[in-house]
C-alpha cells in the first residue's frame, strides 16, 4: 500500500512524468473523439465520467474498451473503430485540455534545479507531440516516450528504462509521477520509486489503494519530496 511520506525526499537526477491526469486534464477531448466515433457507428454515446475510467492504458485499449464494454463488437469493428477515433482525436486533440494547477511553475523549479525531465505515456507520438507544444510545455523535457516508441508499453518496464537511457540516468537516480496503477507497477518494476497524483484517472481505482511511495494532491506537492541528487 502507499507508504508514509511524512519528510520522505527522494535523491534523483532525473523525473519521469505521465502525461494524461498527471501534467495534463485531457478527457474532455477523449471524450469527444469517442463520441464522434461512436456517432459514426451507430453506437450509444458514453459520459465523460465512463470515458474516464478507460483512460490510462493507450488508445486502442480505450476504442476497444468504448466498443466492448456493455455490447459486443467483432475485431472488424475494433480496428474500424480505431481508425474512426484517430482520425477525430488528430482533430480536437488539445482543444479542451488543459494543465493541471502548478504543473508550469513545478516544472520551472525543477528544471532550474538542473534535473533531466521525461514524459513517459501510453499516448501514441502522433498525439503526444502535438499535445505537448500546444499546452507550451514540450520545452521542458528532455526526452519524451510515447505509446508506440517501442513494443510494449507501461506498465511494461522497458519504457521507463528507455527514457533513462535517453536521459543518461541509472534507473535508482529517477523517480516515476503519475496517477495510476500503470504507472506504479512500471515504476517498481524498473526499480524507481513512484509518486501518484491524487486528481488523475486510476480506472476506478481508489489511488490510495495502489502500492506507491506516496501521493501527492496537487503537482507542487512534488518539490517536497524530491531533491537533485548532487545535493544529497
């Protein structure tokens, strides 16, 4: 379960960020290019409160989630459906997203604290590029890994070590934030620790339930807990 953070800081060199409910609130957006996709086929609309809670493991596990759960849909119309949401996705994507409060001014903080900054998400690159430069962020990072950047994806550890690889970082001088059990099993499987943001998608999850090093309620929270390791 989480552990105590009462004064935990953590050394690092390095942090990897998720993407969607952790730097940014992109839901609205997802929802919209499900329902026009879902429109298109004939399909009931869903909430953005249901569209929420399949949020997190990439976009075709949300296009196939959105088309399964509570009906039956052939493999067909899965792939159909992907390409359906793709196309509407590259059309609102950003529109009504927004960044979380203090997500910019922690970024500032830690960037000028010379430590080295990833995004890891299981967003394709098609998406997550955009995203990025147009919430005006993508200077920050210094290496971003997306969905389709290698064959797997989290909580497959492997995606978490490349982004240290590029960063030119041990896996043990990084820390891992993000609102999700992905993102915890990833990062204990890579041997970092994890933090989890409170107000981030979990899939239903309670997030005080996944086994993490702690939780952080808004993004600022993150510069008490962590610090360069050179100042160690």
């Amino acid at each position: 379960m989480t552990r105590n953070m009462n004064g935990a800081r953590f050394p690092v060199r390095a942090v990897l960020f998720d993407l969607d409910g952790t730097l940014i609130d992109t839901v609205s957006d997802l929802t919209e290019a499900a329902n026009r996709m879902l429109s298109e086929m004939g399909r009931p609309a869903r909430s953005e409160a249901q569209i929420r809670m399949l949020v997190g493991r990439g976009i075709p596990d949300l296009v196939r989630r959105c088309m399964t759960e509570g009906s039956t849909a052939s493999e067909a119309e899965v792939a159909d459906a992907l390409t359906r949401f793709r196309r509407h996705y590259a059309v609102v994507n950003g529109q009504h997203s927004g960044i979380y409060p203090g997500v910019i001014a922690t970024l500032q903080v830690l960037k000028a604290s010379g430590l080295a900054l990833a995004v890891v998400t299981n967003k394709a690159a098609a998406f997550t590029a955009p995203l990025l430069e147009l919430m005006g962020i993508d200077g920050f990072f210094d290496a971003v890994v997306s969905g389709d950047t290698l064959p797997v994806t989290k909580p497959d550890p492997a995606v978490l070590k490349h982004a240290c690889k590029l960063l030119g970082v041990a896996e043990a001088d990084a820390i891992m934030v993000g609102d999700s059990a992905n993102d915890a099993r990833a990062a204990r499987a890579a041997g970092m620790p994890v933090l989890l943001v409170s107000y981030g998608y979990s899939e239903g999850l309670p997030v005080d339930t996944i086994e993490c090093d702690g939780l952080l309620s808004a993004a600022a929270d993150l510069l008490q807990h962590i610090q360069p390791a050179s100042a160690a």
